[in-house]
C-alpha cells in the first residue's frame, strides 16, 4: 500500500487509549518466519498462490503465441507515475487472451496496491504478498477477451503499471515485475465470457497519470467527474468499475460510529461507521451502486494467514459491472455527457476507475433512444449504544433501483429493464474495555437485466452473497509486548443465470476462507505466533464442476486437492 497503508490487525482492532494497552504502531510486519518449519526457514524462494483460479476458467493448454509487456523491478516508487512501455497490437488473429502477472520480492516490505492500464482502460487491479529474507514469488492470469476492441486497436498503445513502494534501509524489498499477453486462436477454446466484446471502451479515469490513472476519493462529499461522449450508434452501454479502499477505509467493516470516538476522546481517524457504497451517477441522474467485496490485503488482520495462500481478491481484485444501456435516451446526442464516482460515509482513501464498454449497430449509423423509468427506494438504520469503550454498533441498509429505457436499431426496437437490490446488515461489538472486537458483517446483491423486443425475450441475472466475520482478542504482555488472538470466516457467493432465445447458461461460485491464529508482537515486528488457513473454492457451470481445498499450517501447505467432475449441481445458500 501506499504511505498510508494501514496494514495489520492493530490498526483496526483496539481503539483504545495508551491507558488500556501499550502503544501501538500504525504498521506490523510479520517475521520473515513465524515457525520453525523448513519451507520458511530454507534458502529458497517460496511460491504464493491464490487457489482461485481452475484451470476450468482458464486455459490449460499453452498460448498460441504471446506478447511480452513490460519488465521492471518497483523499487522506491512513492509519488512517482506509472512506469509504461509502448504496446503494439498483435498481427495474427486471436479468440481469446489471458493476462499474465508475475512478482518476485525478498526482504522487508509491506504489502503494496497495484495496477495496469492500457490507454487509461484498467486491466488488472492487484495486491502485493509481503517478502521474507528468502524471497516469494506468485503468478496472475486474468482473462481479458472483453477488451479484444482495445487491444487490437489501441488510441495510443501504452501500457502502464502502478506499484507505489518504499525502500530504504528498513523496508529493502524490491518488486520484480514481469507483464505479458497469451493468445489463443482456436474458437474450441474460447472464454466461458462467451458474449461479443464490446465495439469501443471508454476509460472513466484521471487524464493524468502523475499518481495512477485511478481516482482518490477522500471522504463521503467527494465525487469525481469524467467527461465522455458515445458514437451515435451505439446499442449497448455497460459501466465496469475497478475498487480499492485504503487509509482509514481499508477496513471499513470494522470502523465504529464517530459518536463513540467523541464520546471517548479518541483520536482515530477510522470512522464513519461500518457501511460503505460506491455510486455512480449519469448527467446528474443515479445509476447504481455498490457495496464492494471487502478483499483483506496480505498484511491484513492477521499477516500469517497469508502465506502462502493469500486473502480471496488479493492478487486479482474483484469488478463490478452496471448496465447503463437504459440511459442512452440521455446519452446519445452527439455531445459531452458526465460520469460521476462517489461513495457513502466513504473515508481518506478510495481508488476506482471504471471502463465504460460500448456496442455499435454494425449496419446503421444512428440508432435513437429514451429512458422510460427511473426509480430508487432506499432505508438505512443505525442502532448505536457505547459505555467508555464497550460498544454495540448495529446498521442495516436496503436499496431498490429500476431503470428501463428502449434503443432503436438495425436489430429491432429493444427495450432493456434493469432491476438492482442490495441488502446491508452490519454489526461491530466491543467489549472488555474495547480490547475484544468482533464484526460480522454481510451483503447481499440481486441484479437482474431483461431486453425485450419482436425477437423475445433475454434475461440474466447475478446474485451474490459475501459474508464476513472476524473476531480478535488483545493481551498486554511484558516489555510493551502484547499478543493478538484472530479468527477470520470470509465468503464470496455467486449465482449467474443467463436465457437468450434457446440458449441457456448457469454457474455458481463458492469460495470460503476459515482461518484463526496468534501473535505476540512488539512495536513494529511480530516477534511470534502460530496461524492456520482454510480454502474451499467450488465453481460449476451446465458442463462441469470444479474444487479445490486447501489447508495451511504456519506457512506449510498440508494438503491441496482438486476434484474436477461434469454437470450443473443445485445448491442454496
């Protein structure tokens, strides 16, 4: 992260006074080995991994050929823009194409916010794994068939990567990053994206790229605007957003009411409460929003977890889409239009950008529209009580929004209805004396789109479910020495459901992580502790099922199994 990352458990679990607790740094860095095991404490580079990517999703076989980005190694990077490297398009013809990430770093080092953009358009947004003495090395491959517009046809063809990091002689670690594009030609190996790519993508993103091309977002008032115009034969509109929170909002579902900070003469900056919404609105008109995935960075909550699997989304940040085709009676009038980005009781800082992903009528140049409906109901409530520093903090939240609009082209008079629900509820409970803290927090998204015409009818929809809860205890100890004792159950559900015509496409996702440990840190080291992970990952479509289990003790896989089988199971959450 960032200068201003906080990193670790103790900057969002006691927010206490130094009467209560022996001071506490602003950052943690956990030992280059927490056990005695022979993985930690060898010579050798350790591989991290992110058990979320079957090669169900992704291609098993080699590319048909691939494009080398870029190479560098991040050393002292804070304040200074991207690195870039010039892109040239590919000149044979291709199907589908995976980006492909790879880092290596040894020493001290915390972990870091990453991206990468091509004109502007965002690729990849990532996280860093903290190093040890030895040095870690990980690998990310993204799919990226939907940008196949940009990357044959860039407006300027430059790559750009952000990693802000610092080195000196406390924090030696040095990222070596290595940027490529594999290619696949074979339409039998296509994406399971299986949609036509969008015609044109449009970056909703900072002009400049002096600290990223990404928008900081500093508090709840704090929007930020891009201008943009759309070809007039344009049928499609779909809104992808990329975010990141750090600062005082890393971990935002934690943040108690700024009442009980008053209350108790506190001097955090980590407050607001514990609900968050990013929002997007078109010309001045709301268009969605959401309540983003709370992905844990690697030096989060407890550190040890994370090696050598890290936290779901670290290595490849979760997106969110929102289909703004039902506003293109606004849009498409041959001038300057305004996207604007903002989020509810948001805090110092917020990333986010967004790519705005286009459809032209390949035989017509107009195609005309109107927006039909607009609506939105929302209730927010918030059941607060404290005494000194024990606290109960209670919010639940529910918001309704239908948009339609209708769009004539070459392929008929299509009508497109799009209905968004979230429901929001929230807990965080201190007690003794504010030292014990545990949140449960758990957000619920329903998406459903439906475009009809004189052809029929299509429908898809989107139901996610992610679930959080985390549970720590604090223990002084002697020497301004105190241990941290963690539990972590964390969960990502999707459902996606798609009927066009004949065709019928279903897929579920289940990814689940239990994880509890220790530690005993002083100032800013943790000096030992014991820590065991969990995953579970489940993907499943009409044609096969994918799982893979893992299970970590103190930084050593003790078993990975993978099951591959066929067919579509039903399952409920």
């Amino acid at each position: 992260m960032p200068l201003f990352h906080l990193s670790l458990l103790l900057l969002f679990t006691p927010l206490l006074s130094a009467l209560t607790l022996p001071p506490q740094p602003s950052h943690l860095l956990r030992p280059y080995s927490h056990s005695d095991s022979t993985s930690l404490s060898s010579s050798s580079p350790q591989q991290y991994l992110d058990p979320t990517f079957p090669s169900l999703l992704l291609p098993s076989t080699p590319p048909d050929f691939s494009l080398p980005l870029l190479s560098h190694s991040f050393a002292y990077t804070y304040n200074l823009p991207p690195f870039t490297s010039p892109y040239s398009p590919p000149s044979s013809p291709w199907s589908r194409a995976v980006l492909c990430l790879s880092v290596s770093c040894a020493g001290e080092q915390y972990d870091r916010i990453a991206a990468v953009w091509l004109d502007r358009v965002e690729l990849l947004r990532t996280s860093t794994a903290e190093p040890t003495e030895a040095g870690v090395f990980w690998s990310v491959r993204k799919e990226v068939t939907r940008y196949k517009s940009l990357l044959n046809n860039p407006p300027n063809g430059t790559i750009a990567v952000m990693l802000e990091n610092i080195v000196d002689d406390t924090f030696t670690g040095v990222y070596h990053v290595n940027l490529s594009l594999d290619f696949y030609l074979s339409e039998g190996d296509e994406s399971r994206e299986s949609k036509k790519p969008a015609d044109l993508i449009i970056p909703i993103a900072e002009e400049k790229a002096d600290t990223g091309f990404w928008f900081r977002i500093h508090n709840g008032s704090h929007m930020r605007f891009a201008q943009f115009g759309i070809p007039s034969n344009t049928f499609r509109a779909v809104l992808e957003i990329f975010v990141s929170f750090h600062g005082n909002d890393e971990f935002w579902y934690t943040n108690p009411p700024d009442s009980y900070i008053k209350k108790n003469n506190l001097t955090t900056g980590r407050g607001n409460g514990a609900f968050r919404e990013f929002f997007v609105i078109v010309d001045g008109h709301y268009a969605g929003s959401i309540v983003p995935f709370p992905v844990v960075f690697t030096g989060g909550i407890n550190p040890l977890w994370w090696a050598p699997v890290v936290a779901l989304g670290a290595f490849n940040l979760p997106t969110y889409t929102l289909e703004l085709t039902p506003f293109l009676g606004i849009l498409l009038d041959r001038k300057s239009h305004e996207i604007g980005i903002g989020v509810t009781d948001g805090i110092s800082f917020w990333l986010i950008d967004a790519n705005l992903h286009i459809w032209l009528d390949p035989n017509s140049d107009l195609t005309t529209a109107k927006v039909v409906n607009q609506a939105k109901e929302t209730s927010i409530s918030r059941d607060y009580s404290s005494q000194l520093l024990n606290g109960t903090f209670e919010i639940k939240a529910e918001r309704k929004s239908y948009f339609s609009g209708w769009v004539n082209s070459s392929f008929g008079n299509l009508t497109t209805y799009v209905s968004n629900k979230i429901e929001f509820n929230s807990l965080v409970n201190f007690t003794n004396n504010g030292k014990d803290k545990f949140v449960l927090m758990n957000a619920n998204q329903n998406r459903l789109v439906k475009i009809s015409g004189d052809g029929g009818i299509s429908l898809e929809t989107y139901d996610s479910k992610y679930p959080i809860q985390v549970i720590t205890k604090t223990v002084p100890g002697e020497n301004d020495t105190f241990t941290l004792i963690t539990s972590l159950s964390h969960s990502l559900y999707e459902e996606h459901h798609c009927e066009s015509g004949n065709e019928v496409h279903a897929s579920y996702l289940i990814d689940r992580q239990e994880a509890d440990g220790w530690m005993l840190a002083q100032d800013h080291s943790v000096l030992s502790g014991s820590a065991s992970t969990w995953q579970t990952y489940e993907y499943g479509d009409e044609d096969s099922v994918y799982s893979r289990v893992v299970q970590v003790k103190d930084g050593v896989i003790l078993s990975d199994n993978v099951t591959d089988g066929s067919g579509l199971r039903h399952f409920s959450w």
